[in-house]
C-alpha cells in the first residue's frame, strides 16, 4: 500500500505524477523573511497549494469510484447533503481515519467505514466539514507551509504559487501530518458535527458513539505509540471529555441513545457478568 499523508482531523491519521519545480532561491532572505512571505500567502495562493496537494493524493492511494461498495455506501451517506462546494471521496485504505482540506476535500478511510454506522460517519463528515468551515484546515496548512521544506520555495515564488515537486508534495504532507488543532478547535468542529446530524434529521448521539468506539480503539492498542492508530489519538486528545460532552448534549436535548446500542451494550454487560 502506498503511503499517505493526511490532514489531522476525525477524523478528521489523522489525516496528503512528478513535476519538478525549480526556484529562483535569494540567499539574503533571512529566516524571518521568509516565515513572513508564507504568513501572508493570499487565499489564492493557498488554494492553488491545496489543490495539487489533494490532486497528489489522490494520485497515491486508492480512490474508490463507480460501483466500489465504499463508494456506493459513501453516495448514499451523503446523497441528502448538500454537497456544494464540497469533494467528498472514500480511499480503500485500512487506516482508521478521515480529513478535509480547505478546498472542501473530504476524504474517509475505508478502515473508519468498516467500524462506523451511517450515522456515525455522517457525524464524522460534518466535523470535517466544521473544520473547513471554521477555516481551521486553511490555518494548518498554512502553518505547515511555514514549517516544511517549501518555505524557501514560498519565499522566492513572488505573488503566485508555484509548481510543487513530488518530493516536496511529501514533505507537506509530513508537516500537515504533524499539525495538530487546538482542543478549543476540535470542540467546536464536534459540536458543527453535531449541529450537522440534527440539521439532516439523524440523531446526532452518533458522535458521542463515533468517538466511542475510537476510544475503545486506543484502549486495544495500550501503549504502542508507533502505531498508526496511536498516532491518531495524539492528534485528537481528550476522547474521554468530547465523549462527556456530546452524550451530554444530546441527553439535554432530549435525544435517546440508539436502541440497538443500547441492546449491544446490555447484551455484553450480561456476558461479563456472567464469566
């Protein structure tokens, strides 16, 4: 499987053809220069970079299209959205993940869709979608401009963005990878989440269950850092407060908790006790 580097965001490792760029580099840039010219990127600018990031992702992992199940199921998820301005895709990868772009890319792993209901991963799409709209996405790949290799190239491209190469492509995705939203952040894309499921007449207790079951993940894994899924919960601390939070909320709302949760969780309690 080829590699991937992802936006950080659900969802969302979290979780970005060759075309060799060359730069006019100006040595006397001091540092500081050079972080100010990426600071001050137009939207344009920013855009343009997205797009051949995305592009380039999806050139490197497995877009499901057509009659791909994942893709069938993903149309159907979100056949009752409104989808404009948006570019939502399933890679048939076995990572537990998904994350949005600024363009209004959302991209869900095949791994998270085999372990979420509809409902949940709508819940999920919504919180990417906050991020976007949040201009959350913008802000961290702007930073990560800042902070990859192609700061340099940034510096010396003058008012237009330039034609990335596919290394350097890498090196972005590394520090988009890398990034991290504030837990201030990552609150308010949850509650756009849960405004979402509500907005669309699902019962938004999905995202409390959503992160439910990404926390029972994490406890699976222990202490193995180097996995990916650890990985994935470094970048979205606190499962166990937005849990609160969400449960809390929709409990306040008057919404029930899923029958059929309900139900499993009885079912497994019983068998606990039992052994």
């Amino acid at each position: 499987m080829k590699q991937i580097f992802t936006l950080t965001a659900v969802a969302i490792l979290t979780l970005c053809g060759t075309a060799h760029a060359q730069f006019n580099l100006n040595k006397a840039l001091g540092a500081g220069a050079k972080a100010l010219q990426a600071a001050t990127l137009s939207d344009a600018q920013i855009e343009a970079y997205v797009k051949e990031y995305i592009d380039w992702l999806d050139q490197h992992n497995p877009v499901c299209e057509g009659d791909d199940p994942y893709a069938v199921r993903l149309a159907k998820i979100t056949e009752k959205i409104n989808t404009d301005g948006l570019n939502i895709k399933a890679y048939r990868v076995v990572d537990v993940n998904a994350f949005a772009c600024a363009d209004g890319s959302v991209r869900v792993f095949a791994g998270l869709m085999d372990i979420m209901s509809d409902e949940e991963i709508l819940g999920v799409i919504g919180h990417e979608i906050g991020h976007v709209m949040n201009k959350d996405t913008k802000d961290a790949f702007r930073t990560s401009l800042m902070a990859s290799a192609l700061r340099d190239g940034i510096s010396s491209a003058g008012g237009t963005a330039a034609k990335l190469s596919d290394s350097q492509l890498g090196d972005l995705g590394e520090a988009v990878t890398n990034s991290k939203f504030s837990q201030k952040q990552e609150y308010a894309a949850d509650d756009y989440g849960y405004n979402f499921l509500k907005s669309h007449g699902e019962n938004p207790w999905a995202m409390a269950l959503a992160f439910k079951k990404l926390k029972e993940m994490e406890a699976e894994m222990g202490t193995d850092k180097t996995s990916k899924v650890q990985q994935l919960f470094s970048t979205h601390p606190d499962l166990d407060n937005r849990i609160q939070r969400m449960t809390e909320r929709a409990t306040a709302d008057g919404f029930e908790r899923p029958a059929e949760v309900e139900a499993a969780a009885e079912a497994n309690a019983e068998t606990a006790v039992a052994e």
